[in-house]
C-alpha cells in the first residue's frame, strides 16, 4: 500500500509541479516506508493506523500541490496565517477539547482520534514569517537604536523575534512541550537572519534563549527533570532517565551491524507506544547497526540539502525565505529528537519525521514538503526563463 502511495504521489509531482527537485520525495519516500516496516514490526494495529495516515498526508500533499499553483500567492494571506497559526497553538489550553498526554498538553480530541495543532500552525507561521520579513527585510536591517554596546533595530521592528521568544515561553510553561518550544524559536530566529544577514539577531536571540532557559530552569519542575535526566541518567535509571538508559543499551546492543530485523531488545525495555512514536530511531540503530542509523541519518542530511539548495538557487526573496523556513522546519525537528535520543540534547517529545508513529505530524509534513517541491518548481521555472533570455509566468500550467 505505501508503493503504490508512494507512486500516486510522484505522479502528483510529475503533473503538477514538473520542474521540481527530484531527491526529495524519493527520500521522503523512503523514510516513510522504513518507519511503517519497524512500525508493523512493533505492533500491527499501529501500523494499520499509520497506513491510514499515510494515505491521508499522500492525500493533503497531492491537495496542496494542485491548489497551491504559486507559492507567492499564500503571501496575500499573512496576517490571516499569523492568527491562524497561533490559534492552532492557543487550541489545546481549551478547557473542552485540550488533553494532556504524557505530561503535555499539546494535543486535541477530534472525535476517536487525537491531534497535534502545532505541526499545522508551524507551517501556517512559517508562510507569515516568509511575508512579513520580505515585506520589512530593509527596515529589520537598519541597527539606529542603541542599547549599550548593542546596536539594534527600532523596537517596533523587534517585534518578530520577541514574538518568537514569547511563542516559546507560552509553549513551555503552558504546554510543557520543550521539543516544540525550541524548534519554533530556532525556526523564526533562522528566518530572520537569512532575511537580514545581520549577526544581531542570533546574539539577540541567544540572549533571550538565555533568559528563557534560566527561567525555565529554576521556576519550571518538568525543565529540572528534564535536564537532570540528560545529564545523570544512570542517577535516575528507574525514573525520568529510563527511557534514556533503556535507548543507550539498545544503541549499544546493534553495533555496526545490528541485531537483525525483528530480533532487538529494545521494544521490551522501552514499551511499543514510546518506541513507535519517540524512540523509533533507537530501535532501527538496534536492529540494523550503525549501518542502518547512519543511512537514516544521510537521509536527513540529503532533504535538509536539497532545500537549502533551492533556498539558494532562488532569485525571489520569498521563495529564498520560504524554502529556508521549510527546511530549516523539517531538518531541525529532526536534529532535535536525534539529539535528545544520543544525549547531545536534553529529550524532547516531538516526533521524527515520516518515521515516527503519528497522524498529525505526518500529514502536515507532507503538506510541508509539497509547499517545498512547488516553491522548488517556481524557482527552476524562473530560472529557466531566464537562461533562455525571457520570462516565463511562475504557476502557470506547464
């Protein structure tokens, strides 16, 4: 079934969006199968789910790709995008609707199922950010306000990056989702400095990470938890450093190697539903090696390259901003679940992309790389057009 998905969705492409990069959805392809095989390994019935929802994100990828025939005309809606985005956010604290789930309250009931809105309001903040910094990138790069030895834009034009930081903050004190927290305020304080190419910004930003890390750690008790269990998990193996212990075993258990398919250990010391969604890499490290792990580690590597190459390539500030914002997304969610599972990072919730387990994330990420490849197609039409020395009209059906 996730063949001929797979096959529905490179037609799709080929249709639809002819010009664009052709390594990305092979690799997205090819994660999302390996997920689904250890997924089936774990437990059938989830992996009968993840069929389901495969199906829904080949649905919404293949929707967005013939409804979004130019990038630029999202544009014309930031602002509608900004309050959508953060609606979504704002929706789990919903006294009705939000649950909490293994301590955070990240999630929604709709119906039989449970969603995630964050990964849609990512995206929806994303293309707002794209807008905004295309529209006010000169006006962000005048530093005519000065705070001590800090040469800085007027406040008003701060504005983003203390929206950023205070997005952060509300998902981590409110939402106690330190996954997400991280990956929106690296996202937009990303966006802002391939916008304005000034060094300001990330030092700004890096101060109020500071502050907000020194908050969290002192006034928040799941943050101290947290970041004890990544720093003395064999202190705490039969409490909050379980799951770290239990994944360093499991890693070292594959070697070079692997196990075998179908033959670790790790599923039994972990638990199928924390495997499935968190900690899918540790058993694929446990069961194909160091072989295995690092094949999925070069996928990542391939995506996140395909999608700065076409940030690069562009010659429009909005298909460079929106192609970065979209990678930067995709590879660092990524970045950030890998290194809270090889304790480079204190670990997160969030899930891997089109590996893990999950309807919600799944389904928007294939609505992220549909707006990657279109954004991909623009920018070698464009280019095109240029090489032959005209213009060729970006959206138009070719």
């Amino acid at each position: 079934m996730i063949v001929v998905l797979v096959l529905i969705a490179h037609l799709a492409v080929r249709r639809l969006a002819p010009n664009a990069d052709g390594i990305i959805l092979p690799v997205v392809a090819l994660l999302n199968g390996l997920g689904y095989v250890f997924i089936a390994r774990i437990d059938q019935d989830l992996a009968v789910r993840q069929a389901g929802w495969t199906a829904a994100g080949v649905v919404a990828f293949v929707a967005t790709l013939a409804l979004v025939r130019r990038v630029k005309s999202l544009a014309d809606y930031g602002y509608t995008l900004l309050f959508l985005g953060l609606g979504l956010l704002l929706l789990p604290l919903l006294p009705v609707i939000g649950k909490t789930i293994n301590g955070a309250r990240i999630w929604i009931g709709v119906g039989p199922f449970s969603v995630q809105p964050a990964e849609f309001a990512k995206i929806a903040l994303i293309l707002f950010f794209a807008t905004y910094l295309v529209t006010n990138r000169e006006l962000l790069g005048l530093t005519n306000w000065r705070v001590g030895p800090l040469h800085l834009p007027a406040p008003k034009f701060l504005a983003p990056v203390l929206l950023a930081w205070g997005v952060a903050l509300l998902i981590m004190v409110v939402q106690t989702d330190l996954g997400s927290a991280l990956l929106f305020f690296v996202l937009f304080l990303s966006m802002l400095w391939i916008a304005t190419e000034r060094l300001i910004y990330p030092v700004v930003g890096g101060l109020l990470f500071g502050v907000g890390a020194t908050l969290a750690w002192t006034q928040l008790g799941h943050v101290q938890d947290r970041v004890a269990a990544w720093l003395n998990p064999w202190d705490l193996a039969d409490g909050s450093g379980f799951q770290i212990v239990q994944g360093t075993y499991a890693l070292a258990w594959g070697g070079i190697g692997g196990q075998g398919l179908g033959r670790g250990y790790g599923i039994q010391g972990l638990g199928k539903a924390f495997v499935a969604t968190d900690s899918i890499f540790v058993i694929i490290g446990e069961e194909l090696g160091i072989f295995g792990s690092t094949a999925v580690l070069a996928a990542f590597l391939l995506i996140a390259g395909a999608g700065f190459r076409i940030a690069m390539r562009a010659d429009d500030p909005y298909h460079k901003l929106l192609a970065a914002g979209l990678t930067v997304s995709l590879s660092f969610q990524a970045f950030v679940i890998l290194g809270g599972l090889l304790r480079v990072l204190p670990l997160t919730g969030i899930t891997l992309p089109f590996l893990s387990y999950g309807g919600s994330s799944l389904i928007a990420n294939y609505v992220l790389v549909a707006l990657l490849l279109r954004t991909s197609d623009e920018v070698s039409t464009r280019a095109e057009g240029t090489a032959r020395g005209g213009r060729v009209r970006v959206g138009a059906n070719v």
